[in-house]
C-alpha cells in the first residue's frame, strides 16, 4: 500500500522542483573554507531555497569526491546533513538521491530514517540504490558485489524497510539479510511510511524492483533516454500487476544559466567538476538544464510532456545562493 495522502499532494501541486545542497562531493565548497565555514554554506542554502520555495531539499550518498577522489577535499555525509537540517527547516521536504543501501544496514537505516522523520514532523523521502562507486567500497572496506547481487539485496532491503516502518516486531528470512524480532520505536510521521525512491534504469532488475516497491522512480539522461526507460517500466509494471501511474517520476540535472550562448560556456568551463572530469559542453547541454532561460524552460516543459512529475536541480555554485533566485524567477516561476 502506498502513501496515498502523499500522492494526492503531490496531484493537486505539480510539477515539483527540488535542490541540492552543496555537500562537497562535486567539488561545489569553497575548498579555502574551513568546515565550519562550509557548514554555514550548507544551511544558508537549505534555508534560502525554503524561503524561495522550491519544494524539496536533496543530497547525494557519498563520500569520496567526483569526477575523482581528491584528498583534503570535504565531503558531507547524507543522513548527518538531513538531520540536521530537519531541525534548521519548516516545510521543505529532505530527500537522498540515492541513499546506497550497503553503506547501512537495511534495518539500521530504517530505524535512523523513521527518526529523522520525526524530527522533521514528516517530511523525509528515502531515496535507495544499488550503489555504484566502487572506490568508496574498497576505501572503507565494504565488499561490492556483481551489478545483479546488489540488486537482489536492494529488493530484500526495501522488504525489511518497509516492515520495520509498519510492524511491531519484524522477523525476515531473506537469501541475504535475516531479522528475528527486530523493534523500531518511534514509528515514522508519514502513513503507511515515508515515499521510498529507487535511483536506476537497469531493465531487466532494476526497473522491475522500482515497478513492484517503488512510490518514486529517478531517471537521468536526455528526453529520448527518459523516454525509452519509461517504456520499460510500463512492460515491468504490467507485468507485476502495479499501476505506472502509482510511481511519481523523477529527473535531475545540472543548472548553468546565463543570458546569452557565450555566458553559459564561460560559466561552464569555471565549474571544477567538469574542467576534471572533462566533460564536453554540447553533450552535457543536451542531457542537462544548461542554457539561456528560455532554453531551459522548453527542456523543463519536455520532461514534463514525458509524464516527469518532479524535477530536482543541481546548481555548482549553490553556495552563493544567487543562482537558486535567478532560477526561480526566470525559469520556475514559469510553472508555478
């Protein structure tokens, strides 16, 4: 049974459109800044994009840096950040993009999730995948399994999430995870539970897991790749009996914004990210929200003609908090 309170709100106010706070893992602090320093960053943009109001607040389940690992770099850890911004935040929903199941214990991560949903009076959404960054697997020691292993234990791990969130006691007895009466008090705000979100586009596993147990699906990628899956998810939905229109979709993408063609290049070829991870401009305009206003608005418009219900955005330069006004004003307030 899925949260149908939070499917309603979500009907009667789409589209939606979230941000991430900047935690270090795309090189997006002030490298200068002490941590204190960056933790005051993380706030002020929770709180800006809350005053600003964009629907939701994100944050990514790493922690070594990307395109690669750099030392001395700071990277904030997800549940930590939540949490506290659960306290420092009133109304803007808190939400990973994806929380990697194997860096917590399915039943440890319930109970930690159920908790900061208390804390922020119901306003957690947890995102889960299957994890892909094999260096912070060997950097802190954690076995990374094949691609169609993981997913299989991301299958069972949302089983043992959601009992955790309605049961009195739970017992499983799965190929990969065993509980004999596990107790998780207090109980989540949100009924039945919180929305989980799969983060994945493997066809053959991993959409059939977001068909069966999913409130929400993430997807990358341009317009004709969202396209493609979507068709695959209908076939896996259809075929498990589950109604597509159930699971809310979900894109992301980098924001680089500028009034003419040559304004964007320049402020792409200063973000950090790409300059080490060199990334071209043409393919990442095609698939991202890079672009002058009114280009950005007609990709928005395209995600949403896919069906795409929510849209979270990804700024390189949050931190100085402009960049989330100008956005609102002349792109969002567009479908507002």
């Amino acid at each position: 049974m899925r949260n149908d309170l939070f499917k309603v709100w979500l009907i009667l106010t789409m589209p939606k459109f979230g941000v991430f706070v900047p935690q270090g893992w795309r090189l997006d602090l002030p490298p200068t800044a002490t941590p204190q320093e960056q933790w005051r960053l993380i706030v002020n943009v929770a709180r800006y994009a809350e005053k600003l109001g964009y629907d939701s607040l994100w944050v990514f389940d790493h922690f070594h840096t990307v395109p690669k690992p750099l030392k001395g770099r700071s990277v904030f850890e997800a549940w930590t950040v939540l949490t506290a911004l659960a306290t420092l935040t009133n109304r803007i929903r808190l939400g990973t993009l994806v929380t990697c199941i194997f860096y917590r214990h399915p039943s440890v991560l319930a109970k930690l999730v159920a908790n900061v949903d208390v804390i922020s009076n119901g306003r957690v959404i947890l995102g889960l995948g299957a994890c892909w960054y094999e260096h912070e697997f060997r950097g802190y020691g954690i076995e990374f399994y094949r691609p169609a292993k993981r997913i299989k234990m991301l299958e069972e791990s949302i089983q043992i999430i959601k009992l955790m969130w309605t049961k009195d006691e739970v017992y499983f007895d799965g190929k990969y995870y065993k509980l004999e009466g596990a107790l998780n008090d207090p109980k989540p705000v949100q009924k039945p539970h919180p929305p989980i979100l799969v983060g994945g586009v493997g066809e053959k596993l991993t959409l059939r897991v977001v068909a069966k147990y999913a409130d929400m699906w993430h997807c990358w990628g341009d317009p004709d790749y969202y396209a493609r899956k979507i068709a695959i998810l209908k076939e896996h939905c259809s075929t498990v009996g589950r109604d597509y229109n159930e699971i809310v979709k979900v894109h992301d993408g980098f924001v680089i914004m500028g009034d003419t063609e040559e304004e964007v290049k320049r402020k792409f070829q200063e973000v950090e990210f790409f300059k080490i991870g060199k990334h071209s401009y043409e393919s990442m305009k095609e698939s991202q929200y890079i672009g002058t206003p009114e280009e950005i608005i007609k990709k928005i418009q395209k995600y949403i003609d896919l069906g795409i219900e929510e849209i979270i955005f990804y700024f390189p330069d949050a931190y100085r908090l402009k960049p989330l006004e100008e956005f609102m004003e002349k792109v969002l307030r567009e479908f507002k």
